[in-house]
C-alpha cells in the first residue's frame, strides 16, 4: 500500500516537472555547454593536434642547411609541425597578421661557419600570439645547437680534416684515400666511446613480483632482454572530449540533484508537506515517493545523456550503455540525497539553495566535473577522488571503456547503496523534526 502511494506522489512529481521543461533544460543545458567549450579548448573530439607552422627561408642551400630543415620534419616532431618554405619577409607579414608561429631564416655560410665552429646568427621570430607551439620550435633549435657542439667535442679533428680536405679540392667529391683516413680518424672516435655506448652494458632490472621477459629466439643471451606483446592489436587513441564526457555527465548529475533537492522547500511553501503529514501516510512514505521520482528523472536523463555521448564516440560499446545508466542513475540518486539533507538543515528556501551552490561547485571543481582527473595535478587529483562526484566518476569511467571488473562494481553498488541508506534515515529524522514542528 505503502509503495504504491510512493509511486502515486512521485507521478505527481514528474507531471510538475514535465509542465516546466526549461528547469530541466536549464539543469543539463548549462552542464552541456560548458563541457563543449572545455573539449573545444582542450582538443576537440577528434584525435588532431595542435600544429606550429614554420615559416623558413633557406639562403645557403647547403647539405648542413638542408638537415636543419629537415629536423623539423624527422619522424619524432614532424606530426607537430608545418614547414613552409617562403621568403624571411613575407614570413614575418603572415606572422604580423597572427598567421604561423614562427619565422627562421637560414643565412648564406651556415654550413662554413658549422664546419669551422664559428659564430652565426639565425634569424628566428616567434608570434608572440602563440605561446607553447613556438616554445616547442625554439626547443628544437636549442637542441641542435647543443648538438652541434658536443659533435665538434668529440669528432673536432675529423670534422676540420673533412673541412681542410673539401677546401683543398674545392668540391665535396672526395679520393678514396681521403675517405679512408677520414673513416679511419671516426672509427677511432667511436671506440674511444664504445665503453660509455655499448648496450650491452645496460641491464634492466625488474620488481621481484613481476618476472622478467624471456628472450627470444635469436637474440644473445647478453642480459638484456627486450619485452614484446605478443598482440598485434593497438589500442585507439582516445580523444579528448572522451575524458570530457564523465565530467559533462557528474556535472548535469549534481545540477540535476541541486534542482530536485529544492522541491522539498516548494513542497513545504504550497502546504502539500503538511497535508500529506496529516494523512494516515508516514514520513518514510513521502520521503520514498521523492527518491522515486529523482530516480526515474535520472534514469531518463541518463539514457539520452549516455545514449549522445556514446554516439559521439565510436569506440565506446553500446553494451556497456544499461550498466552506465544504472550506476549514474544510482549516483545520483545519492547526490539528491545528500543535496535533500542540505536543504532540510537550512533555515529558507534562499539559504538551502546558497549552501547547495557553495558546496556543488567546489565539489565540481575538485572533483574532476570541470577539468577531467588526467589534466589537474596530481595532488588535486587525488583529493578530488574521495569526493562523492569524483569517487562516481572513478566508476564511470572503467564502464564506459569495458575495463571494470564485477566484483570490485559489485562492492562499488553496495557501498553505494550503504550510504544512500545512511542518508535517508538521517533525513527521515529531519523531516519528521520538520513535521512535528509543523
């Protein structure tokens, strides 16, 4: 009798909330563009990254020239980076109008003032627009330069016999007994440093719990040993907007519950909490109606919020999309919960609705709703985890990636359970005080 005047009252919730749509679409709306615009920032959806465009004038032509070119486009940087080759001053016109990130313009002699370790300047320009794409091209630069350096340390004789003997012949055909001696003068370098490269002398040591790969067939049995996978499967590359999507979804959660909690103040306010006290119907009764109806708003919403973020993510299974919509619905249904408590404790419908709003959005904020775990700083990250949004989140997750196990999902529904239980007798006692006082 009991639960079917809890369902009775919990239909009248829906009808009230279904006669005033723009409070829901104001619930999940605001969750939806904020997450949209933090995805836009962060990445986007897809798997693109940010490019520098390097604007670059060659003037010297050279061999030496030409591998400083092409170290902006080796296997390593070259997903990172557009070179394009134009004039240094139109190079620095594109760069006025806010259009690439940098400009480099190689002047003629590089490669002699290379060879002779003499000093030379390149011209580079950043746009001072951009910050990390021409950080990234002037880190390049840096590196070949200490590059250049260490090479003049170690090959400094060869390089000024190759030098000497190309001034000599004035072209870069070389004799072979010239080749010879200069080959010769480089082995002699490398061995020089074979006790500080041979990889023989690096071991890889592993934990005591994990064992060490075998070797396999073919390689020595030197000590080193090199790990292979045997699946030849990859997995995607996840995208941003993915890591996004947990966050959009706990954030529509807690607006969706802040919004749900303030019912009780409407309730009380229209006289409807003291009628149905009056009633032969007890508190547990009206207090059950109230997790019923948030629970089938979750449940609804779940399923179109998931069902959009599962579409817009290929990768994810459809599968796991029953499993995601019950624990969401589940965690929300805690959050209302413990948003309810809140709003009871306060003296008005002004001050419940202040204290929600100051407790939601630091709890968003730590826990992972506005910036995903995997971009805040690991102490912040593992705060947020204990929070209730963050620890629901941390469930998620592995759902919608197929990684959860059952077991430990089961203990997870449990402990959520426990807790939800905790907060409805604690908020039963509340609103029974609130009746009697009635």
């Amino acid at each position: 009798m009991s639960f079917s005047i809890s369902m009775l009252a919990a239909q009248k919730d829906w009808r009230r909330l279904w006669r005033d749509p723009w409070k829901l679409l104001l619930w999940i709306g605001i969750p939806i563009v904020i997450g949209t615009l933090m995805t836009t920032v962060m990445g986007g959806s897809g798997n693109v990254q940010p490019r520098a465009v390097l604007y670059l004038e060659d003037q010297d032509d050279t061999m030496l020239s030409g591998f400083l070119v092409g170290a902006f486009s080796n296997e390593q940087i070259g997903d990172m980076i557009d070179v394009i080759r134009i004039p240094h001053e139109q190079a620095l016109e594109r760069l006025n109008d806010n259009d690439g990130s940098a400009a480099l313009l190689i002047p003629a002699g590089f490669q002699d003032a290379v060879m002779a370790e003499t000093p030379i300047t390149l011209q580079f320009v950043t746009n001072p627009a951009q910050r990390i794409l021409p950080g990234i091209l002037a880190e390049v630069l840096a590196m070949l330069q200490q590059g250049v350096f260490y090479i003049h340390r170690v090959f400094g004789d060869e390089i000024k016999l190759l030098r000497a003997t190309i001034d000599d012949t004035s072209e870069f055909t070389l004799s072979d007994p010239a080749i010879a001696n200069i080959a010769v003068q480089i082995n002699s370098a490398m061995r020089s440093l074979e006790d500080y490269l041979n990889p023989v002398l690096i071991q890889l040591e592993f934990p005591k719990d994990e064992p060490e790969p075998a070797i396999e067939e073919g390689q020595e049995g030197d000590g080193t040993a090199i790990a292979s996978s045997d699946s030849g499967d990859t997995p995607p590359k996840i995208p941003v907007s993915f890591y996004m999507m947990p966050s959009i979804l706990l954030m529509a959660l807690f607006f969706v519950a802040q919004g749900l909690s303030e019912d009780f103040w409407q309730e009380r306010e229209a006289g409807t909490m003291k009628r149905f006290f009056n009633s032969p119907n007890s508190v547990a009764t009206f207090l059950a109606s109230k997790v019923l109806a948030a629970a089938g708003v979750y449940f609804v919403l779940g399923i179109v919020l998931i069902a959009i973020g599962y579409s817009f993510h290929s990768f994810i299974a459809w599968s796991t999309l029953p499993l995601a919509v019950l624990w969401w619905t589940a965690g929300g249904v805690g959050v209302f919960m413990l948003m309810s408590l809140i709003q009871m404790f306060a003296g008005s419908r002004r001050g419940g609705s202040l204290i929600t709003n100051l407790l939601m959005f630091p709890l968003l904020m730590v826990g992972g709703s506005f910036f995903p775990f995997e971009a805040m700083p690991d102490w912040m990250a593992t705060v947020g985890q204990y929070t209730p949004n963050g620890w629901i989140l941390q469930q998620l997750k592995p759902i919608l990636l197929q990684q959860h196990e059952l077991a430990a999902l089961s203990i997870s529904f449990v402990g959520l359970f426990v807790a939800s239980a905790v907060l409805f007798f604690i908020l039963r006692q509340r609103i029974t005080k609130i009746a009697l006082g009635a």
